[in-house]
C-alpha cells in the first residue's frame, strides 16, 4: 500500500479540511505531516462549523486513526484546548489519535520571539500568524528544540529552562516585554494532560500501517506556494509544505508515495504579506471577498483575493507530481457574469511568460483570459451534468491548461455540497 497526498496549490485557505474529511471514509488512517497551529483546517457538516488547527481532519471519523507526524510543530496548551473542544462530540480521541514522540515543541517562548521579530520587520513584516512557528523550525534545525518524546525525560524541566534562558536573552535584546510565569503555567499544565494519549514512533507506526495494507492519507498544512523552498520567499512559512515534505515529516520512502490530490480555489486568495500577481484592488476584489468569507480561520485577517493564476497552479502541480485536482468554493463566482483567468505574466522587460519568475516580488502584469460566468446560484445542484455549461467549460479550460483532470468540485462549505466529477482514485 502506498500514502495517498492532499495539499494546497495556492497560498493556502483552499479547503483542504473539508477535502480530508470527505475523504476520510476511504481512507482507514490520516495523517498531518507539517505546520502548527498555523493551520486552520474547517470542516462544516450537520449545520456545524469545526476549526482545526493540529488535529487531522479525519478526527470525526470514527473508522480513521489520526496521526500527528513529525514534521509537525506542536503547540501543547492550543493543543489542550481543541481536544477540549472535542470533548461535546463523544469522540474517542484517545483510541483514534496517536502523537509522533519527535514532534517538535512550540514553547511559550517561541511564541513570544515571533512577535519580536514580526515587530522588528516593521514594513518588512511577513504577516506570520505569531504561533511560534518560525522560531520553533529555526531551533529545530539548529539542534536546539525540545520534542514531544522529551517530556519522558527526568530532566525534561532542566531542558526546558535552559532553551528558555536562551529565548529570554534574545527577547531582552529586543527589549521585548513579557510575563512569563502563567505561561509556563499553562504550558506544563498542557504536558500533564498530552500524556493520557499514545505518543508513539510514528514513522514505524506509519510503516506498519502500510505493510499491512492499510490505506494512509496524508494532510498538508498551508500550500505549495508558500513552502520554504518553492514558495514567494521570503513570504513564505517554515516547513516544506509539497509532496516532498511528506516523505521527511511522516517517515515514509518516496516509492511508497501513491495519489497526489490537488487542492485549490477557483479564485485565489492569499493572507498576510507577499506577492500576489492577481490580487484585486477594486470592488470586484471586495465582492469576491464578501461572498467568499473570505477571513483567516485561525487569524480572523481578511484574505486578499484576486482571480486564477495559472501560471501559479501549473507550477504547483509540476512540483508536487499532483495527479488529481479538486476545485474549491466555485460557488463565490456566481456573482460575476464574467471571469477573467490568468495565463501568462508579462515582465518589466515586455516579455511574456507561463512560468513563474524568481522574484514575484517585482511587479508583473498579469495576462488575463476573458470566459463568460454562469451568473447564477449552485443552490441544488447534485451532480456535475447539472451545472452551468459556464461552469462546465471553466473546469475544461483549467484541465486542458494544467493537463491534470478536476475530479471534485466544491459548490459550498458542508460536507453534502461536494460534486463528483469522476470517481477519486486512492493509491
């Protein structure tokens, strides 16, 4: 058996959670491979909402075990709260969740040096979302951290108060206030309670799970656009958030790698800091986001919004060797009675191009494609032959752009308002 991927494209916001849990059924464990509580993963069924943040969106699913891989940050007391959220919904979260010992730890500390060095950007800022997670990878590759497994330590607190010592003469220098003592209340409060849950090897885990033919699917956090090697650097976030990041964050071979699922929005949207080829400035952008919601699940920051760059999404498939897309919320362009796709950039130079350049950051113009919308509601459409021919042809014209074949199409936020175009492989 081989690991089945879903990730974004974009920059993130795509629908991966409601995706996952669609999806959950096929699969009989789901697995998150990176990010923090960065994320924020939505899922909307029987008229209620669920934000998850570290937790793999097959958490609802009473057949699926859930798997925190290590290539996860891990942010104990946020951690602490969402299962306590879970509490009213009678889940077994202690027999369908297991947490990789090599989890890195977001430390209180960590939190706080993000801020720091957020405020110390000025302009420069890179709109992190201030969860620590920049500072926690920064001492995960510098051999610093403190992982998940160190709580069995009997020197666990000796550990802790020197990577703290270090954090604090960091933030005196940048002459950064804080308190620190509920903090450290709250966090080693988090520590006792993480320990009632199975905190395992979980590239083993995951391993045994695949000799025995069981079907895995791993959760991406973000998008591809925004991972630390291929996105718009520097705005980007701290881990690999492609395909190839599965291979390092749950322990897993590259042959063993199967079905690639693509996520994106039929619009973009991106949150924070950096550059946005497409983005709208005008009242269509403001409408786009009206309709849309479009509003950080875990920030609460509006989304800036533009159309389809795809350029961008060509490039995202090429790197994650996706090989089926699922198109999200084509429901917010309802509202227009045409839509305009981009298909190429042209440069400062006058030169046009299909691919992305090296620095996005310079302003490029966008070559736009003018298609006519459906200019209607999706309200009861039950399959893909009752849509909008509009619709129809918007789907044809980014598979034949893209070459690989849109299988869903999202037409709302719950978990029923999901067309199947053709039949999802799983690896």
């Amino acid at each position: 058996m081989k690991v089945d991927i879903l990730l974004g494209l974009q920059w993130g916001d795509e629908g991966k959670g409601k995706i996952v849990d669609y999806l959950a059924p096929k699969y009989e464990n789901v697995a998150r491979f990176q990010g923090g509580p960065n994320a924020g993963h939505t899922l909307e069924f029987d008229g209620i909402k669920h934000v998850l943040h570290q937790i793999p969106s097959g958490i609802f699913r009473a057949s699926t075990q859930n798997i925190i891989g290590n290539g996860v940050v891990l942010d104990l007391v946020i951690f602490k709260k969402e299962l306590e959220d879970l509490a009213q919904f009678n889940l077994d979260l202690k027999a369908n969740l297991q947490i990789a010992e090599k989890a890195q730890l977001i430390l209180p500390t960590h939190r706080l040096l993000d801020a720091a060095y957020e405020k110390a950007k000025g302009d420069r800022k890179i709109g992190s979302t201030l969860k620590g997670i920049g500072p926690t990878y920064q001492d995960k590759i510098a051999r610093t951290g403190l992982r998940l497994g160190d709580i069995k330590s009997s020197n666990f607190k000796e550990k802790y108060d020197a990577l703290i010592a270090k954090h604090c003469a960091i933030l005196d220098q940048y002459n950064f206030e804080y308190d620190l003592a509920p903090l450290n209340k709250a966090f080693f409060e988090a520590v006792e309670y993480v320990k009632q849950f199975k905190i395992v090897d979980s590239a083993y885990v995951i391993n045994d799970m695949l000799n025995a033919d069981q079907t895995v699917l791993a959760e991406g956090a973000q998008g591809s656009l925004l991972d630390i090697d291929f996105g718009s650097y520097p705005f980007v976030t701290s881990s690999n958030t492609t395909a190839a990041g599965v291979c390092s964050g749950l322990g897993v071979a590259p042959a063993r790698i199967g079905e690639v699922y693509g996520i994106f929005k039929a619009y973009c949207t991106r949150v924070g800091s950096g550059p946005f080829p497409t983005e709208l400035f005008d009242d269509t952008g403001v409408r786009m986001q009206t309709e849309g919601n479009e509003f950080g699940s875990t920030t609460g920051r509006a989304r800036r919004c533009g159309w389809l760059d795809l350029p961008a999404l060509k490039y995202a498939v090429m790197i994650n060797g996706v090989t089926q897309l699922f198109m999200m919320k084509a429901d917010v362009l309802n509202i227009f009675e045409e839509i305009q796709v981009c298909t190429n950039y042209e440069l400062n130079d006058g030169t046009v191009v299909d691919r992305l350049p090296f620095d996005i950051e310079d302003p490029i113009k966008p070559v736009y494609k003018t298609v006519k919308g459906w200019n209607r509601s999706l309200s009861g459409v039950e399959s893909f032959e009752d849509m909008p021919q509009e619709l129809k042809d918007y789907v044809k014209l980014i598979e034949n752009e893209v070459g690989v074949p849109v299988n869903i199409v999202s037409v709302g936020p719950d978990r029923t308002e999901t067309i199947v175009k053709n039949e999802v492989t799983v690896g």
